[in-house]
C-alpha cells in the first residue's frame, strides 16, 4: 500500500456504495505518515506503511473507525490526507468522536517521533500527562547493547540492495524480542542496537527483563539463522553487554528537526564496553556485576571475570551469561 494507491482506491469507491472500513483504516494510516512529514517540517508524505493506527492509538478498531459515515465532505477530506494534504487537520470536523481521534493523533505523532512507531500507548499517555521528565534528569536503567559480529566485512561481500534487507531481516527478529519484554528501543546502531529498561515508566524487575531479553534475542537468532540458510546466505553472530546504572534520560534533538528520547552516560559506555569484551571472553552475552546481583537467583553464569575497560583505573567484574535457571 501507498499514497497514491489508497488515495486512487478512495476515488473510486466515492461514487460507489461507500468505502469499507478497511480504505478508511489506510486513509488514516496514511494520515499519521502526513502529520509526522508536517510536523517535521516537511511537505511530502511518507510512502511506507504504518502499523495499523489503532494499535499505535491503543484504541480498538471499532472506536477508531466510529462516527465516520459516507458523508461526501468526509471522503473528500480523507482522500486529500491520503495523498499528503495535511492542512485538511485543521478545519475538518467530521462526526461523533472524530474531533478526539484527530487530537489523539496529533499526540500520538509528536511523542511517536520521540519514541518511535511502536511506542506502547501506555508511554503516549504518559508523556500526555507530564509524567515523562522530557527536560532531563537522572534514572537508574538497565542497558543492553548489542552488535553483530564482523558486519562490516559482510557488508563489503554483499551486494548494496541484499546487505540492507539482511540488516532489515535481522533486525525485525530481535526488536521482537525486545519488545516481548517491554525494553525501549533507542536506536538502532547500523547494526546494532541501544535498548534501556526501567525508562520512560518504571519497570521494578528491569534488570531481569534485559537478561530475558538477551536470552531471547540469542533464541531469535537461532531462527534468523536458520532462514538464512534456506535463502543460501551466510549466518550471523551477535555480541550482547548488559549493564545496570544511572543514566541521564531526555528528549534530545532540534526542535522542528528532529527529537528522540534517549539515555546517556557511564552506564551506557560500559553496557557498550563489555559488549566489545564479548570477543575477548569467547561469549555472545556478557552481563556486568551491577545486573548479575540483582538477578542471581534467576540465570546461570560463567565467571566472575575482570573486565578491563578503557577509561577506568580498575577492573570491572563480568559474567558470561550460561541461561536461564
């Protein structure tokens, strides 16, 4: 699906019986990727698809698509959302509840910009509400890092158009993993990932949520490989580092341009730290002392090992993470 389908689809079916829920679902979607490209400044609408709106409004279908009729006015101004004019949020004022799921949506964009298209609609509401310091301040979280192994020389064999939907591949099968588990993709690092747990909302068990993470992420792989096989291309290896400290959290960026939740500081070198020693310890998950205590009793290890890492006048203790007990 996109644009220019959807907003053809629309034309058609004006002069029909009337558009199925389904094309009114796609207008929306596409609504969204407008507002986002509006709000950012830009004028041209996105040409990928969203995940269903209703998901990423944390709505059910049913209210989304309630007090839309097959009002000519309405389908006209669906149809010019669709293909990308946004101004059209301004002054429509269809039925019922529409006016709110407008609001809804504009919400939802800012904060999705913040913190990507799969942000859980629990964080949206939270941010709403001013319960997210935006500002900055300090927090304890877990950070898991991770990073495939010899990517670099992969991406020199490959082909530019097959090395890109490996990484795209690739990374579908672990942010799976990490959102199982409710961990907070930051962003994706070309072929690694930053991912943090006990931000933007407290989660009182984060520390074990990124070693079950982890630990998924490792079975994931396993699949992944196993696909990459039956496509004739090479398999992969990952590297993890799991480290629990205190961060600096907040919106990052220039306003108008682009913002993006992140974390920062000693916690989340050393997470990126010990990944890197995930080499030198022969392991693809390596987890620091700080995690390691707080979920002992729930995962076998190898260790304690120390660590040197550059920068820093000693040595830090890290385990080599066996599994789950």
């Amino acid at each position: 699906m996109n644009v220019a389908e959807v907003g053809e689809r629309i034309r058609q079916r004006r002069e029909q019986a009337g558009l199925r829920q389904r094309d009114i679902a796609d207008a929306l979607q596409l609504s969204a990727q407008a507002v986002s490209k509006w709000e950012r400044g830009e004028n041209a609408p996105d040409i990928g698809v969203l995940p269903q709106l209703a998901r990423l409004l944390g709505i059910s279908t049913d209210w989304l698509l309630a007090g839309f009729d097959d009002s000519p006015d309405l389908l006209k101004a669906l149809e010019r959302i669709a293909m990308g004019d946004t101004t059209v949020l301004e002054t429509i004022k269809p039925v019922d509840e529409t006016d709110a799921l407008l609001t809804r949506l504009r919400d939802l964009v800012r904060v999705r910009n913040m913190f990507g298209q799969q942000v859980n609609a629990k964080v949206v509401d939270a941010v709403l509400r001013g319960d997210v310091d935006l500002a900055g301040s300090w927090a304890e979280a877990t950070i898991l890092i991770s990073d495939v192994r010899s990517f670099t020389v992969l991406s020199k064999e490959l082909q530019p158009h097959t090395f890109i939907a490996l990484l795209n591949r690739y990374h579908q099968f672990m942010v799976e993993a990490v959102e199982e588990f409710g961990g907070t993709l930051d962003k994706f690092l070309g072929d690694g990932m930053l991912v943090h747990f006990n931000l933007p909302l407290a989660q009182p068990n984060h520390q074990l949520q990124a070693v079950r993470t982890s630990l998924r992420m490792r079975e994931r792989l396993i699949d992944f490989n196993r696909d990459q096989d039956s496509r004739g291309e090479p398999p992969l290896r990952f590297g993890v580092g799991i480290h629990t400290g205190n961060v600096i959290a907040g919106n990052i960026g220039a306003e108008g341009r682009k913002t993006e939740y992140s974390v920062m500081g000693e916690a989340v070198n050393l997470a990126s730290r010990l990944e890197s020693h995930t080499k030198e310890l022969r392991t693809d998950i390596v987890v620091s002392d700080a995690t390691y205590q707080r979920v002992r009793d729930h995962i076998e290890v190898e260790g304690p090992h120390e660590v040197q890492i550059k920068g820093t006048d000693h040595p830090v203790l890290a385990y080599r993470l066996v599994g789950a007990k």
